[in-house]
C-alpha cells in the first residue's frame, strides 16, 4: 500500500496543480468585470458577460469533455485543456489592444471549454485516487485548497494593476496576469507531456472497437438514471453561481464606493477565496471522519445566516487591518469559509455509487457548471433594479436548495441499478 501510494504523489500532485489552475483563470475573468464597467461603460450585468461567456462554454462543452475522457484518458484530455486555456487567455490578451469587448468576451468564452476540460480531469481523478467516499472528499477538498490559492491571486493583483481608482482602468492594464496564466499553462503542458497519469475510465480495447463497429449494447441506465445524481447536478448549477455570485457582486459594489476603489476591494475579495483555501484545508483534515452530508447541512445553514448579514447589516465603513470596508461585506468574506467544501461534498454525494457511470456523470456535471455565469448574470440584472445588497436574496433562495439537497435530496435510492 505504501508503494501504491507513492506511485500517485506525481499524478495527485498534477491534479491539484490544474485546480490552481482553473480558480486562476476563472477568478480573472470575474475580477475583469470593474475594468469592463469603466472601459466600455457597462452596466453591472453586462460586466459580467466575460464570466458568463466562460461559464457558458461549460454548457456547450460539459457532455462532449466527458466523451473526450472516456474515449482519450486523462493525459489527453489535460493536454488538450491546457493548449485550448492558453489559446483562450491569449485572445483576452489582445482584445487590450484591440481595445474590442467582443474580442475580449470571445477569450472569455474560448478559456472556459479549458476550465471544463480541466475540471471534469481533476474531480474524479482525486475521487478515484481516493478510493471514493471519505478519503475521496478528503483528497478533493485538499485539490480545492489549492484551487482557492488561485483564487485568492488572482482579484488581489487584478486590483493592485487598475489601482486605487477605476476612473482610467483598460483592459491592457491586466496583461502582466493574462502573461502569467499563458506561462502557467506552457509550464502545465510540458509537464503533462512527461507525467505518468492513471487510466481508470478509459474505454477498453474491446469497448472501442464496439462503438467503431455500431456493435456496442445500448445500455438501458445512464447516469440521469440515479435520483442523486440529478439533484446534485442542479445544486452544483446552484452552488457555482452561489460561489461566484458573491464575490464578484461585492467587487462591483465597493470598487465604486467612495473611501474603498478597487485596490480594497480586490483585497476583500482575494480574502474571501483565502478563507475558501482555510476551509478547504479544514475540510480535508476532517473530511476522512466526517461526512459529505454533514459539512454540507453545516455549511448551508451557516451560509444563509452570512448573507442574511449582507443585507441588513448597515453600510458603515469600519477598519479592518488598516483598510476601510463596509461592514456588511465581511459577512462577504465570511461566506468563503461555507462556500469551500461544497464543491466536494456535493461532488462526491452526487456521484456516490455511480461505478462505470462516473465519467459521463462528470460531463453532465460540469454542463451545470455554467450556473457560475448565468446566477451572477441575474443577479447583477437584480443588483441594477435594486440595489447589490438586495441582490444577494437571489443567493440565500439558492441556499435553501442546497439544505434540501444535503438533507433529503443526496440520498441514493437507485442501488438496484448494476454499476460495474
């Protein structure tokens, strides 16, 4: 055993290095929203059409990503994600000079078929890494840890690059980011090149030439077969946009608030990912002896009482460490610490018990990750009629599904159904 598992150091090591990766990217294109507003004089919804573009692309790329896994592996599938992120942030990185918002959003757009194909190699790889179950949220939550240290970089230095004011921010301003992220992805794709990765989805030789002869056994179940499966596929819908929704309204807000900018506000927000890291830590330490349900119900209700606090905490500013910062909005920061283990949690209760159905179940999964561009969407179209505050309503309503989901909704009631 000790052996075996110092076979998997390299690959689980990988693994939480694309999970850096993806919060980098994806963060970027949320942070990039203050520069938008000012630089093309959008509305707050419209400054979230670069995440919406990126979180789109899970939409349309979720399905065919899971085929690519099964038919291609791991290693294929990680290398094409890399070379398809740099294209992506390449094309953000010339829509500076371009000075074109159209060509900005294309890159937004391009970069997030990247972060589907990443995440859809990174979740059941840990998972299944793990050996499933506890140790298998544990090993995820501690990938995710590293995901947040993604986060947490990339607002702060989108905010220190625009500065202390937003009244001259251009896109151009974050190409030492954009440069960052397309080194990171070079540096991702030599590695891989030379990396042994553990095949255990893959189609067998058998499989292959069964679909290539249209001789393959239709199979009656599929992964929307499992009532679980289903559920956690909508509440991930709900928790990317949860996840995102939040930092990324707070960001607007305060960027603008006068005695805070951008500067701060990046700070504030590069907080709340640091918090999601320190949650994410806390939930590996824990997660081998605590359940997924249990983190889950925790974390819901803890969530609901934070942004309960976002709306009728008042506005005043108060000083933390030096800074100025609404109150209510450390509740923001607070949210971190609940919207960390999640992602797992919900990760591995929805595909609990799914076997051969895993990496279809992962496509599907990552579909519903493009609930991160589309909640943020209306609820910055809600945060322009009345007010960022009252926006966050739309937030606790999705919360309250996810209690459901933790309590009732995880439960599999499809054992019969043959998964080897």
């Amino acid at each position: 055993m000790k052996s075996e598992s110092k076979s998997y150091a390299l690959p689980i090591a990988m693994m939480f290095a694309l999970f850096f990766m993806i919060a980098f990217v994806t963060n970027f294109a949320g942070s990039m929203g203050v520069i938008v507003q000012n630089q093309f004089g959008a509305s707050n919804a419209m400054s979230q059409l670069g995440t919406l573009a990126n979180f789109i692309a899970y939409a349309c790329m979720g399905i065919p990503a899971g085929l690519i896994l099964k038919r291609k592996g791991y290693k294929f599938t990680s290398l094409l994600a890399v070379t398809v992120g740099f294209v992506g942030v390449g094309i953000q990185f010339l829509s500076g000079y371009a000075q074109s918002f159209p060509i900005y959003v294309a890159g937004a757009f391009v970069s997030g078929f990247s972060m589907c194909m990443l995440n859809i190699v990174v979740n059941p790889m840990l998972n299944t890494l793990g050996g499933g179950g506890n140790r298998g949220n544990q090993l995820v939550q501690f990938g995710n840890s590293a995901n947040s240290i993604g986060g947490t970089i990339a607002p702060i230095l989108l905010g220190y690059l625009i500065g202390g004011s937003t009244a001259n921010a251009q896109v151009s301003d974050a190409n030492p980011a954009m440069l960052i992220a397309m080194s990171l992805f070079v540096l991702a794709f030599v590695i891989f090149v030379f990396t042994n990765i553990p095949e255990p989805h893959m189609e067998s030789a058998e499989e292959k030439q069964a679909r290539l002869n249209g001789t393959k056994t239709k199979d009656p179940y599929s992964p929307l077969s499992f009532r679980h499966f289903v559920l956690g596929a909508i509440a991930i819908f709900f928790y990317v946009g949860i996840e995102v929704g939040i930092p990324n309204t707070a960001n607007l807000y305060m960027s603008k608030m006068s005695g805070v900018g951008p500067t701060v506000a990046g700070l504030a927000i590069g907080a709340y990912w640091f918090l999601m890291m320190i949650g994410r830590l806390i939930g590996g330490s824990v997660g081998g002896f605590v359940s997924s349900k249990s983190m889950m119900t925790t974390v819901s209700i803890l969530a609901m009482v934070f942004v309960l606090c976002i709306i009728f905490v008042p506005e005043t500013l108060v000083t933390v460490f030096g800074y100025s910062l609404p109150l209510n909005m450390c509740f923001m920061v607070l949210c971190g610490l609940c919207t960390s283990v999640m992602w797992g949690a919900i990760f591995n209760l929805s595909t609990e018990g799914l076997g051969k159905y895993t990496p279809l179940a992962s496509g599907i999964y990552m579909t519903l990750v493009c609930g991160g561009g589309i909640m943020p969407f209306i609820q910055n179209l809600i945060a322009d009629s009345v007010g960022a505050t009252s926006s966050y309503w739309f937030v606790f309503a999705a919360l309250i599904y996810m209690l459901f989901f933790a309590l009732i909704g995880s439960k599999n009631v499809n054992k019969n159904i043959p998964v080897e």
